[in-house]
C-alpha cells in the first residue's frame, strides 16, 4: 500500500523524529511504499492568504498546494506525526490543513451541505505530549482533541481513522519508557501491513 508520513516537528533531533524513523522503517520492511512529507524541511508555508482562496474557488489551487495534492492522491494511508502544542497541532501543521485540504479536493458543498470527498483513504495520528497522564486522564483533553482533529477534520474530509495514539509526558519519561513506546510504534506500523 502507499503510505504519505506527513511530520510535523521542528527539531530534526526530537523523540517525534525517533517516531517517524521508527514507523517508517518498519513500513518499508513490510513492503510498503513510503513517502514523507517533513513539513519543517520542505519547508512548507503554512499561511493561507487570499489568494489561495481565489485560486481554489476558480478551481486552480496555486502550486504549492497542488503538489500535496497529487502526493494525497497517490497514498492510501496517511499518517500524521506530531507533538501537541496549545491542545491541538502545531501552527505549520493546521496551515497545512487550512490549505491542502482545500474546497473541491477534501470536501464539496451539497447544497448547503458539507461532504467529504477524501472516501476511501485511511488516516493513521501519533501524537506525543509533555502533560502526564494524570493531567490527561482527568481533564478529559484527550477526548477533546480526538474530536477535533478526527472527528472535524479526518472523518469530515471522509478518512476512516484507524489509529490515534497519545504517548504522554515525553519529556519526563524514561529511556527504557521511550523505547516501549517506539516498540509500539512499529507494532501501529505492522498492523497496517495485512
Ligand atoms: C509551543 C508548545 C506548546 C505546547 N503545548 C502543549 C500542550 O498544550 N499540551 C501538552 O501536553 N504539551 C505541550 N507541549 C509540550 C510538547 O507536546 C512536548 O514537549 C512534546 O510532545 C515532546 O516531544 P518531543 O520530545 O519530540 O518534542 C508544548 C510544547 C511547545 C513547544
């Protein structure tokens, strides 16, 4: 299957680059074809602006945004990787959705009515937090952000989500912690793989 790994985090040294090695290994070992599209590095401009809306209502997204598009249309799968920042994504993330995920390509209007038209691809989201899990078993944050981000992007756009994994409290975990939780990692990959 084709898998797009879309990677958001700024420190090419973080744990989310230990994750997005970790599943993208285990991709490729199993077969998979693998591209990644590293936000950061690219480096891809998050900020929509009027003219991105004009091009996409005439139906001529600009380059930059149809680029992603051919790139969505060859995956089956794509996986987001990111740490949460402020409760939901990172900046350069949101304006990668705010544009590529643009009127006519993710979603049409019946009527008045909204519709996903991204049907039949597969979302797969990691996320990794600094609040424990105390924090977030008792806030009910997590529940939350699976709503947004599944439920009023992924799932809006017609994704069926198969996976959305909080690894918490990062920074305060423990070597032989962050390593359980690369383990999971490949275990999400190696589930795609049947
Ligand atoms: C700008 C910014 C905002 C953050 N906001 C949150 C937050 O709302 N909730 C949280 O649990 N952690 C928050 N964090 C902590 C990061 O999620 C955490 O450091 C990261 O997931 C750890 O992964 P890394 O080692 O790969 O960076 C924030 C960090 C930054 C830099």
């Amino acid at each position: 299957m084709n898998h797009l790994v879309v990677y958001a985090h700024p420190n090419p040294a973080s744990f989310n680059h230990a994750i997005l090695d970790a599943y993208t290994s285990e991709l490729k070992a199993s077969g998979h074809e693998v591209r990644i599209r590293d936000l950061y590095a690219v480096p891809f401009d998050p900020v929509i602006v009027q003219s991105d809306y004009d091009m996409i209502n005439r139906g001529t997204p600009p380059e930059d945004i149809r680029r992603e598009h051919d790139l969505i249309r060859w995956a089956g799968t794509m996986t987001f990787v990111f740490p949460i920042f402020w409760a939901g994504m990172p900046a350069m993330l949101k304006g990668y959705i705010e544009k590529v995920f643009s009127l006519g390509f993710a979603y049409i209007f019946e009527g008045d009515r909204p519709k996903g038209i991204l049907k039949g691809k597969k979302a797969v989201i990691i996320n990794t937090t600094g609040g424990a899990l105390n924090y977030y078993q008792k806030s009910g944050m997590i529940e939350n952000i699976r709503q947004t981000i599944d439920g009023g992007i992924f799932r809006f756009c017609g994704f069926q989500v198969l996976e959305h994994r909080f690894f918490v409290g990062v920074p305060i975990s423990t070597p032989a912690e962050r390593s359980l939780m690369l383990e999971e990692v490949r275990g999400i990959a190696r589930s795609l793989s049947s």
